[in-house]
DNA sequence: AACTATACCTGCAAGC
DNA sequence: TGCTTGCAGGTATAGT
C-alpha cells in the first residue's frame, strides 16, 4: 500500500497525537506476520514510558521512547495505523494495540500481515539496523553523480533500480512509473546507458512528484487510509499509473504497460522511448 | 556479483 | 450462484 508519501503522511498525522504521550500498555495479536511480533520482555521499554519522537526513516516509521526505546513499524502492503477509543471493539487484522494516557490506543492493522512491528532496545546498534538502505530521495546524497557510479556497467531496467531499497528508499511501484514518465524516461532502459542529465532528469522529478504527494495526501487505489482514516487525493493526478490503454496526457497515445520484475509498469511508448546505447559496448579484440 | 523468480498473506474482481 | 484465476501499494530469499 504506501510508498514514501503515504508513510510520511501518516508520520506527520501520528506526531501531534503521539509525542509527549504515555504508552500505559500494549497489546499483540497471535497471528505471524512477516517478522515476529515484540517478545514479551520487550513491554520493560515501552509500557510507561513517554514518546519523545515520531520519524520516518524510508517506509519505517520510528516512535521513539524516553526510555532510548524505538518502535520500529513498517506497513508491508496493507498495514494502517490508527486511532480508536479505548476498550472498542477490535477489529479483525488488528495485529498491535499501543494504550495510551489519553483515552485513546493507537492500532496496527494488517491485512496481508507483510508489515512488521519491532521494538528496538537502546543497546541494538542503529546505524547496523539500516546499514543496507540507501538515501531518502530528499537526501543530498540521492544526486546524478551517486545515481551513475551506482548504476556503471549494470544492466537492471531503471525502473527496477529506482525501487531497489539499496539504492534509494521510499520510492515503490506507483511513484518509479510515474517518476520515469516525468522524465522521459523507457522503465526498461538499462541503467547502464542512462546519462548524467537523464539521472538528473530523474532526480528532479522524484522530488517533485513525492512532494506532491504528500502535500495531496498520498495516493489511495484502493485502502489507503492515513492516520485519521482519511483517503489520499493523489489518485486522480496519477499519469500513467493504471492506466494502460487510455490516452497518455502528453501526446494522446495509449498507455502501454508492461511485467518489471513481477510488478506491473505503465509507460507512454512515444514519450518514453526506449534507450539506445551511443556507442558499441562490443570490446574489440 | 548481478539479476530473476518466488514466497509470504488476504481479499477482490473478472471469467467461466 | 458458485468456483477458479490472477492481481494488488513491499521486501527477503533462494536460485541461475
């Protein structure tokens, strides 16, 4: 369900209702989810304690405790936080319950349960927790000289690349076609051949269509909800993104979609022609 | 090392 | 009205 905008939207809903609130107790379901729910022991950090902080680092949020405790929560596909009054009836996928000191309990409710929920205790190393995840595309890091010593002699569609967690964060299967249709660019394009002024190009559009956004809310196809069980707008300014066959905004040609690495892409085949190398790579012998 | 396919889950829509 | 099939916003892993 939610790439970068949905999870920074839902962050920026929690913060004011979170910080500076008491967790007087939790509550796990028994179903498995992706990675094993908090052990028992782990409530020592968290029950009684006051929340400092509410961040996001690439789709994981973090709560963070006055105890040097973090809540470490990442919604998979399906996964929602909300509000709800305390001792209402639970909900069927309500996998954690966080009581809180004003009446109300923050829930985690997963459908398909590829979200996790983690308590990372103070002695746990955090730079060892993200040490395999790229920069935020808001970062300065994320730029076009990163992006083509990354990409060298790689042949991954750009696509692909763009949502591959290690090379940048937050960017998923709606925004990477909607990201490389901004910039002119074919999602099956080698990253290889791509230039410094097409990364640049890409870059660029990143940033500003994740800002976007976020600023309409995130994007809802079909149970996106953010933390006040609001729907997102961003659908309706979505270009290309499931929408095959129909006219693409630039030049009225069909949308054409097509299988990237299991998931499905959506691209305009005139605004986004696929690349040609400028020269042979052939070696000569 | 780089790349691809598959697995993990539930629910929904489309096709028969 | 069922039943089956395929597909969905993510990511870790096993295999080529």
């Amino acid at each position: 369900m939610p790439e970068l905008p949905e999870v920074e939207v839902i962050c920026r809903g929690l913060e004011p209702n979170l910080v500076a609130r008491t967790i007087i107790a939790v509550a796990f379901g028994s179903q498995k989810m992706r990675l094993p729910l908090p052990a028992h022991e782990s409530a020592l950090w968290v029950t009684g304690h006051k929340i400092v902080a509410v961040r996001r680092r690439a789709k994981f949020i973090l709560v963070d405790l006055d105890s040097a405790a973090t809540i470490l929560i990442h919604l998979g596909m399906t996964g929602r936080l909300n509000f709800f009054p305390t001792g209402s009836v639970v909900a069927k996928h309500d996998h954690a319950r966080w009581e809180l000191d004003n009446g109300l309990e923050l829930r985690f409710n997963d459908t398909r349960r590829f979200g996790s929920v983690q308590v990372i205790t103070p002695d746990q190393d955090r730079a060892e927790l993200f040490k395999d995840l790229g920069p935020d595309p808001f970062w300065s890091e994320f730029n076009a000289e990163y992006l083509v010593l990354t990409a060298k002699d790689r042949q991954v569609p750009v696509k692909s690349f763009l949502m591959d967690n290690r090379v940048v964060t937050g960017i998923g299967n709606i925004y990477a076609s909607e990201i490389l249709f901004s910039s002119g660019m074919n999602p099956t394009s080698p990253v290889g051949l791509l230039t410094i002024r097409d990364w640049r190009a890409i870059v660029t559009n990143s940033q500003l269509i994740l800002s976007e956004a976020i600023a309409c809310g995130g994007t809802t196809i079909s149970d996106y909800v953010n933390s006040r069980g609001e729907k997102g707008l961003f659908q309706t300014r979505l270009r290309v993104y499931g929408r095959a066959g129909q006219p693409c905004p630039n030049c009225g040609q069909a949308i054409s979609q097509v299988r990237l690495g299991g998931r499905a892409s959506f691209y305009c085949s005139a605004c986004q022609p696929v690349q040609h190398p400028k020269k042979s790579l052939k070696k000569t012998p």
